[in-house]
C-alpha cells in the first residue's frame, strides 16, 4: 500500500513483471526497481494480457456482427462496426495507392486494437488495481498503450511489413537505389544513406513515441487528479476523461493512416 503520494504514483505506473530477478529467482517483482532489475527478457503479464484480451474481444464482436448481418433495421452494433468498416476502407483507398488486400483488415485491425486499449484509459485508476490486490496481485497497469513496449512493438511490425513490402516489389536493387541515389546525385551516396537511412529508422520510433507519449501522460493526469481530495477529482476528472477521449480516437487514427500512408510508400516507385 502506498504512503506517499510518490509512491503511490509509482505503484501505478509499474507493471505486473514476470521475470528472472539476480537475487529472488524467477518470479513476479515485488517492487519497480526490482521489475528494472529483470532485463530485456522480462514480460509485463498486465500489458499481454489486456492487450490479447481486448484483441480477442475485438476479433469476437466484429465476428459475431458480420455472422449475423441483417438488411432491414440493424442493430446499434451493427450500424456502429458497419461506420468503422466504411470509415477505414475510406482512409485506405484515399490514401494506399498501390493493390494489395491486406491493408484494409490490417488498417480496421490497427485502428481498433489502439482504440479499445486506450479506451482502458477511461476506467478509473483505482478500480482495477484495487479489485487486482484483492487477489494478492501487486500491480496492475491495465493500459497496454502506455507501456513502451507494447507500442514499440505495434510500430515495429508496421517496420517490418514496410521493409518486406518495399523489397517484395521494388526489388532489392530498387530498395537499395531508393536508399542510396537520393536526394543528391549518385556520386553522394554516403549522404543519401545516412539522411535517407536516418528517415526510414524514425518511422517506427515516432509511430511509437506518439502513442506512448500521449497516452502515458494521459494516464498520469489521471493518476495526479487521483491524489486529490475526494470531492474535488469531479471537478477536475470528468472535463479531463471528456477531452481524453479526443485523445484517445485521435491517436488510433494516427496510428492506423501513418500506417497506410507508409505502407503506400512501400508500393510505389520513385
């Protein structure tokens, strides 16, 4: 429990750690210096499994909408996932100019996944961690997208998929020409791969960074607004979560059009 209101800043902003600690062996972290202590190789059990969770919940309610798709008067369900699909498809046809089928169900997947998992957001700080103690679990961090991991490894994947796409069809001589023969003439190609090398690294580390950033300060507003006397956190808390959650749809929409927009770019040929 915390006494302080440092550590009980702290307390909400470590993970639930699982991990191979020097001293204590293999086991959950008792501590956030200890969670530190783990390594690289240590997995944060909250972010994997609000993360899966949500995910499964969407793949399960798009499911069990497009299964029982009715033409008459449809539900407020179906009217809700029908405006998301035509949304997304909308993005991806103004903005991927190239012909491939798996960027439109990667788009809605992007878009959604981020939004469900910073809609956690909105869940009173508290809530959940209390009801986690209950069970003898330490922390609880119930926002996947506040932890550098996670949207590291979203920004990641989208790297990767930019790289395979950029050799499958340019070529790796074109990815390479792409890299080393621009902006400057051929004979400066040590500047063209520094400056042009410098830009493709920084698509994954912004993509991340922006998602993380935004939502990780999110998160500790409402962790500060928290602290506060009891009859003052309305006040304060419900203006906040309004605004938040302009926050929260714009930061999966980002995600999800640097996502196609970059893909794009995969495709096309200078």
């Amino acid at each position: 429990m915390a006494n302080s209101a440092g550590e009980y800043i702290q307390h909400h902003l470590t993970n639930l750690t699982l991990g191979a600690h020097p001293e204590n062996g293999f086991g959950f972290a008792q501590s956030a210096q200890e969670a530190k202590e783990m390594g690289f190789w240590a997995i944060n059990v909250d972010t994997m499994f609000w993360g899966i969770a949500l995910g499964t919940l969407f793949c399960w309610v798009f499911k069990r909408v497009a299964d029982n798709m009715q033409a008459g008067v449809p539900s407020g369900l179906q009217n809700f996932v029908e405006t998301v699909v035509e949304f997304v498809d909308q993005s991806v046809k103004e903005s991927f100019h190239g012909k491939n089928d798996l960027i439109a169900p990667l788009a809605l997947t992007v878009f959604m996944w981020i939004l469900l998992m910073n809609t956690m957001d909105l869940v009173p700080v508290d809530w959940i961690p209390a009801l986690a103690g209950v069970f003898g679990i330490h922390f609880q961090k119930v926002v996947p997208t506040t932890d550098i991991n996670a949207a590291f490894g979203m920004s990641l994947s989208v790297f990767f998929l930019i790289i395979y796409y950029s050799i499958k069809v340019k070529g790796p001589g074109g990815f390479f020409a792409e890299l080393a023969f621009q902006p400057f003439p051929k004979i400066l190609m040590p500047f063209n791969l520094i400056l042009e090398g410098v830009g493709l690294i920084a698509k994954p580390i912004s993509l991340a960074l922006r998602l993380f950033g935004n939502l990780y300060a999110g998160e500790l507003i409402f962790i500060l607004i928290a602290l506060l006397p009891f009859w003052a956190q309305p006040f304060l808390s419900v203006p906040w979560a309004i605004f938040h959650i302009l926050v929260i749809v714009l930061q999966a929409f980002i995600f999800m059009m640097l996502t196609i927009v970059y893909l794009s770019m995969a495709h096309e040929h200078h």
